[in-house]
C-alpha cells in the first residue's frame, strides 16, 4: 500500500506542474489552450526554441519558477525510477540467491527425504502420476497440480514408517539443515522456513528417543504425524522448486525430471526409447 501511494504521488507531480504551467501561461501571457501547453513543454524541459517567450514580467517571473520546480520534479521522477529498477534486480538477485539455497536443500536432503516419506504414503499410487512432470510442462501444469495437492490428503500409514532408517539419514544431513536454519534468506521464505523447522522437529523427535524399537503404537503415530506435516510441505515446495528450474534452468530440470522422488525407482541414466 505504501509504494502504492507513493508512485502515484511521483506521477501525479509532473501532471500537476503541467497543469500548473498550461493554466498559469494561458491567465498571465493570454494564451490558447496549446500554445500555453506547448509554452509549459518546452519551459520545463529547458528547450527554448525562442519561436514564444513571455511578454510580461509575470510571464517571466513564471517561467522562472516553473524552470525551477520543472526540472526538480522530472529528476525526482527519474531519481525514483532508477531506484525501482535498481530494487527490482535486487530481488531478482535475492531470489535467484534464494533458489540456489533451496536447490541445494533438495539435492542433499529433500529429494532423497520426499521419496522416502511416499514410501509410507499408502494412497500415493492414486496421485503419482499427477507428479510426473514433462519438459513441456507450463506454468499451468503447474497450477493444476498445486490445486491438486492442496486437496491431496497427505497420510502416513505408522505401520510403514521406517523410524532407524530416517533417524540415520537425517543425522548424517544435521549439519547441513542447522547451516540453512542459521541462513537469514532462508528463513525470511516463509514456506521454506516452515518446511525446515518440520524436517528439523522431526529429526529431533527421532534424536530424543534412546531407542527406536518397541514404542508404543501412540508414539509412533504421534512421529507418523510430523513425518506427515514435513511430506506435505516438501511436496508443495519441491513443486515451487521444479518451476524454478523449468523456468530459469533446463539442464537442471531434466536431471530433476530423471531424479522425481515420485517415480518409485528414479535414476540418472538416460536410456533410449
């Protein structure tokens, strides 16, 4: 709301000062309607045909202070668009910065984690399909498939999951999920944030449990539960993520599309047919 305002206050200067000048020329020198526009034109832009000039010392008293509030105005507006455009690729940088963090994430954990949690998944098959995205997917592919997923009910069977296999997997990736917790443009990523601190509660449910075997079955679906919060934010960032890549980073996306935690046994390797 507040840039908003602000640039419609900017935009608005230049209007009001021709406003000004057309209005101001056409009382004081009698001018018509163009010819004062045309005078307020070429005043303020310093262009000074001499073909019109003030006849009046009103006129030109006028003319001076309409140079002076002309030319502060157009360089305020140009100051203000520099900035912005200075901003905009700002962000595009953060946000690229950003995606390569997020990348790195699902490269070192997030793939290999989200493949794991489909595993325990036992309705995953009615979905998988909706999941095998395509090099000439666009961006309405992907909208649809957010739309799916936000009606998609995430469950983890408890009978499924395998607590020792998990625990060791997120201990070996600890160090690397405490770095991204500590990164400051990580965490201002509101969603990706809110998946970090799931895949780090339950990296810490697992850690604080001497022992893994024997839990009684409400503990272990109390753990099913965070595993479940954690799947489905992964699924809807590594959506996010895989856009990205199409987007911005074809080389990169084919490798994703090879690597899909939702095809039951991914690989690198290119075949033929």
């Amino acid at each position: 709301m507040y840039d908003f305002k602000r640039w419609r206050f900017i935009l608005l200067l230049p209007v009001a000062v021709l406003v000004i000048g057309t209005g101001g020329f056409m009382i004081i020198e009698n001018l018509s309607f163009l010819d004062a526009f045309y005078f307020t034109i070429v005043t303020i832009t310093t262009v000074g045909y001499g073909d019109i000039h003030p006849t009046t010392d009103a006129g030109k008293i006028f003319g001076i202070f309409l140079i002076v509030i002309g030319i502060s105005t157009f360089l305020t507006v140009l100051t203000n668009v520099a900035e912005w455009l200075i901003q905009q690729q700002q962000r595009r940088l953060h946000r690229h910065r950003l995606n390569m963090l997020i990348g790195v994430f699902f490269t070192e954990v997030g793939n290999q984690l989200l493949h794991t949690f489909t595993r325990f998944d036992p309705n995953v098959g009615s979905v998988r399909q909706d999941f095998l995205a395509t090099a000439q997917w666009t961006g309405a592919e992907f909208l649809q498939l957010r739309k799916r997923l936000s009606k998609y009910e995430h469950t983890i069977d408890p009978a499924l999951v395998d607590l020792e296999g998990m625990n060791s997997y997120l201990k070996e990736k600890v160090d690397l999920l405490m770095r991204q917790l500590e990164n400051a443009d990580l965490i201002e990523n509101q969603t990706f944030a809110e998946l970090l601190w799931a895949v780090v509660h339950l990296r810490d449910e697992l850690a604080a449990r001497p022992s893994l075997t024997n839990l009684p079955e409400s503990d272990i679906a109390h753990i099913a539960n965070d595993v479940k919060r954690a799947y489905a934010l992964l699924t809807i960032q590594w959506t996010d993520y895989l856009q990205y890549l199409k987007d911005r980073y074809p080389f990169l996306f084919s490798l994703a599309l090879r690597m899909n935690p939702f095809v039951e046994n991914p690989s690198a390797i290119i075949r033929q047919g």
